[in-house]
C-alpha cells in the first residue's frame, strides 16, 4: 500500500486518496505517476487516465459507473461526471473453489453461552415484552420505566439527575451563563446498578408501528418477524400485550410461533388489554407476572459452547470512502474465519449488492439458491423503480460527501463484509438461517430495518462497520461497532467498539484486524466484554413494512 493513495484492484481505472491531496501534486502509485487536476479529498477517487462520455468506470474489478461528462486524468469523481451503472448478471453453472483461511489459531476455541432446548445458543438473556399493536406501546412504556428502574437496567439516570439539577438552579434564580456551566454530576445514590436478577442481561421492549391499519399483508409479515423475535436464541422469555380488535391478532402470532418452532417452551405471558379489568389491572399483572417469569430465567447460566454455534450479521452503515477497503474487509475476513469454524454468517441489504450480483451468482452453492437470490433481487429493484425510485439512489448525503458516488461503488464495498466464502442459502425477510456457512438474507439498506432482519434469521452478533458513526443497536441481539477510520473513533469513541483504522494506516494488515475481530467476537458472546450498543440501551427496531399504507 502507497502512503497517500491506494489502487484497490489492477484492473480498476480509478484510485483512492487515503490523505488529502492538492492540486497540481504528482503522486505515485508502483511504477506510475499521476499528476492531480483538483483537490482530492481523503476517502474520493481521482481517475487514471482522461476519459469521454460514456466510459467505464471500473473499481473493486467491475462496473461502478460510466462517464457522464469528459474527464480529465487526475480529476475527482463526482456525482457530476459519473452516474450509476452496474452489469447485467446471469446464472449459469460455475464450480466456485474456495480456499478457507488459517484457522488453526481459533480451532478448539469456546464461547460461554446460554444453551437453549432446541440447541440453539445465545449470546444474551433477555426477557421480551411484544405488543402486537402500536396501541400497547403506552403500555410497554410505562412497564419499561418501572422495571427499568428497578431492576437495574436504566441508563439515564445521569440525564434526569441533570434535569434535576438546572431545575433546581433555576428556581434558585440562576441565569442562563450560570445554567451552561454546570456540570453533569451522577451521584451514586442517582444509579441502580443492583440487579437482583445477575443471569439476565436485559429486559427488552419491542415498540412499532404496525399490527393495525396499512393492509393485512403488513401484519402477517409482522407477526412473522414478531414470532422469530420470541424464537431467539438470546430471549429466555416473552410478555405478550394485545388489545384485541387489532389485524394482527394474539392467535396469528401464536401460529406463527409454533410453525416457526414446533418445540417452542419458553415462557410466554399473554395479555389483552379489551380483556382486562383497568389499566391499572393489566400492567400490574403483566408486571408480576414478569416477575416471576425472570425468576426462572435467572436460573439460566452460561456455559461452554463452541464457536460453530455462533450465528454473525455483518452490516455496515454510515459508510464512507474507506469502508471497502479497511472496515468491512476486515469484517470478511472474519467472515470466512467464522465459515471455517462452522459458524453461520448472515449478509443482508439487498439494495446495497447492486453491482456484486454475478459474483454472488457465481458463489452460490445451486441452482435454488442462485435462482432464489434472482428472483428476489428483480422483485425488489422493481419495486423500487415502480415507486419512482430504485437502488441507484441509496446512496445517502453523507455517503456522497465522503467518497461514495455511485450505488455500484458502495455496494461493491459492502458485499466486501461477506468475505469469500460459498453461499450457502438465500433467505426472504424473517427466514431463519438454518445451514452452516454464508447465507444471504433480504433486507433494506436502511441500518435498523437491516439489523432487525438479520436478527430475525438468527444473528445472535451483529458486526456493523461504520465511517461516518451510527448509534445502531438492537433489542436482542448485541451490535459491535467497526469504525473504518482513526478520526471517527476519536471523535465518536463512546459508541465505537473497534478501530480498523489502522488498517488505513498501515499498522495492520486486513488479516490482522479479521482476526482481532473474531477475537472481540468471543468475548463479547461470552459476557466478558459489553459492545457500547448495549451499555447504551441502543434498542433499534423498525419492522420492513413491504406493502403500501391503505
């Protein structure tokens, strides 16, 4: 790697500025020199050689874009000289030979996990509160502050005990300056870090949108998503609260649970609120009962497990200019790691494998899979175009700014996250992921739709690389936060887990940082390390809401 600029591909026409680069400077990439026409800001490209209207714009080995407007060598790529253009892809046999990578280190390795009847093994304990209808969230609202609180699970504390403290200034007649510097002060007496209850990790709530209104469509899929949510592996039980007359009705869920998984025997309360007797009577019930429902659930301990019983997402959001080539490659190299281990490792965000299809086509294990893969993505892209949109709009403000021009060229970077290895399967939105290896799961592109999808095909771990910074977490399944770059975890460290911004450095290799990543993998399926997601609270959860709104 040069020290300012990176060709990530030999084939590529295009190449990335790791530093910010002037005008008029002449950088060297191996034998070749190029002399700069603009500004190049870090994490942009600058193109090779001077090219017309209509061109190809090949990196990461493949279509990214075509020129819209004649370019000169050493002018940066903008939204104004290159639009989207991805190639067209097709299915024919191929016999994808894979090399697995060196496991020899992680071989024989374990995770303490909690081990569930159906074999199935979590990297959390958490009790699930579900409304199977927006009109309960007051309900869970009120539940959640109460046990929260009480049970040692609140984190904001510090924040009310702020409050507190510029009311109490203000009524004793301080002026706005006087306001500005007082400091935040958490006292102990301000925080309950007790937990009677040492073997459960959280109590989780699932607040949404859905389960009345829109078109019944929306709520079958819901009450799908909601069912694979009760089925996790990281939940050890489930309060359920309905009011009654709601589209997705208690039975509709209770189906769907049992066809998800016959055996299902965790606990699982149930409560209409229609039914009930007051308010009062249904959330001091279902409290109780909750109650004694984690009582059992603390029984619960972690024990041994090897890491095949480990289930991965790996998700990138925020992206940047630097995701394709420090963050998520590390990500796949884990990726295949994990596939050698016997793990499952889940890719998603469909939008965002624009541009990748034939090598996915060409790593898929058979025909169904390939042709199920097909099939989903042509639904998909027409959706979008019939609504007046399509995927060669994902790209967000913030990706553009910083280096990603064209979907092609961000989805190119993203699929990197999924490493190598064969494809094992293709799943539609909230299919669990049953066979060993990398399987692809149908998502939006959107970080919390994305993560929720994943978590309900299994992920037990999200791995999320980041190059602008996200918050992102999940109710049920633990987000690891990747930054891509040095200045995003000095800037943003109270949410980030890992640097790969050495790689971009120099300090290590993608090799290194895949491994350091596993390594932050285990620990963190053990309990032993806590990813800021969850010592934030960071419960994120929107439902993919695929049909229209009636």
């Amino acid at each position: 790697m040069s020290i300012n600029i990176l060709k990530v591909h030999p084939n590529d026409n295009v190449i990335v500025a790791l530093t910010d680069l002037k005008a008029g400077e002449t950088v060297q990439y191996q034998d070749n020199y190029y002399l700069l026409t603009e500004d190049i800001p870090a994490k942009h490209k600058f193109y090779t050689s001077a090219m017309e209207e209509g061109e190809k714009v090949i990196m990461y080995g493949t279509l990214v874009g075509k020129i819209q407007i004649p370019v000169k060598a050493g002018a940066l790529m903008t939204t104004d000289n290159l639009k989207h253009a991805a190639a067209p892809y097709f299915f024919s046999p191929y016999q994808y030979q894979w090399q697995a990578p060196d496991i020899s280190k992680f071989e024989g390795l374990t995770f303490n996990g909690y081990h569930r009847k159906d074999g199935n093994v979590g990297t959390a304990n958490y009790w699930l509160f579900i409304p199977t209808v927006f009109c309960e969230n007051r309900n869970l609202d009120v539940i959640k502050e109460a046990l929260h609180n009480e049970l040692g699970y609140a984190v904001t504390e510090k924040y009310k005990s702020y409050t507190h403290q510029l009311v109490e200034a203000y009524q004793n007649g301080a002026d706005t300056a006087t306001l500005a510097a007082i400091p935040i002060a958490l006292e102990p007496e301000h925080l309950n870090t007790k937990r009677p209850f040492k073997n459960i990790d959280g109590i989780k709530f699932l607040n949404h949108q859905g389960g009345c209104g829109g078109i019944r469509q929306d709520s079958a899929v819901l009450s799908k998503l909601l069912a694979a949510y009760a089925d996790h592996p990281n939940v050890a039980g489930v309060t359920l609260l309905s009011l009654g007359c709601q589209n997705l009705q208690v039975q509709d869920f209770l189906n769907d649970l049992k066809e998800r998984n016959p055996a299902f025997d965790k606990k699982l309360y149930v409560f209409e609120q229609q039914q009930s007797q007051s308010e009062e009577h249904l959330i001091t019930t279902a409290i109780r009962q909750t109650f004694e429902g984690l009582i059992e659930a603390n029984q619960m301990e972690r024990h041994p497990a090897p890491l095949s019983k480990l289930c991965i997402g790996v998700k990138c959001g925020g992206s940047d200019g630097f995701s394709g080539i420090s963050a998520n490659p590390a990500v796949g190299y884990c990726a295949d790691l994990l596939v050698g281990l016997g793990a499952k490792v889940l890719l998603a965000e469909f939008p965002e494998l624009c541009g990748t299809e034939q090598d996915i086509l060409n790593r898929t294990k058979d025909e169904r899979a390939a042709r199920k893969f097909m099939k989903l993505m042509s639904a998909y892209s027409q959706a979008a175009e019939n609504a007046g949109s399509g995927f060669h709009m994902n790209p967000s403000p913030g990706n553009i700014k910083d280096g990603l021009i064209t979907d092609a060229i961000k989805s190119n970077g993203a699929a990197k996250k999924g490493g190598t290895s064969p494809i094992e399967d293709v799943l539609d939105y909230t299919e669990p992921a049953l066979k060993p290896g990398l399987n692809l799961v149908c998502t939006p592109g959107n970080d919390v739709e994305a993560t929720t999808g994943k978590a309900a095909s299994g992920a037990t771990l999200i791995l999320f690389t980041t190059g602008l910074g996200t918050p992102t977490g999940n109710p049920v399944c633990p987000v690891i936060k990747i930054s891509t770059n040095n200045a995003l975890t000095a800037r943003m460290n109270d949410i980030i887990d890992i640097n790969a911004g050495s790689v971009i450095s120099g300090e290590k290799t993608i090799e290194q940082m895949g491994e350091e990543i596993l390594t932050y993998c285990i620990k963190a399926a053990s309990g032993e390390v806590v990813p800021k997601s969850v010592l934030l609270n960071q419960d994120d959860f929107i439902p993919w809401k695929r049909g229209i709104s009636l």
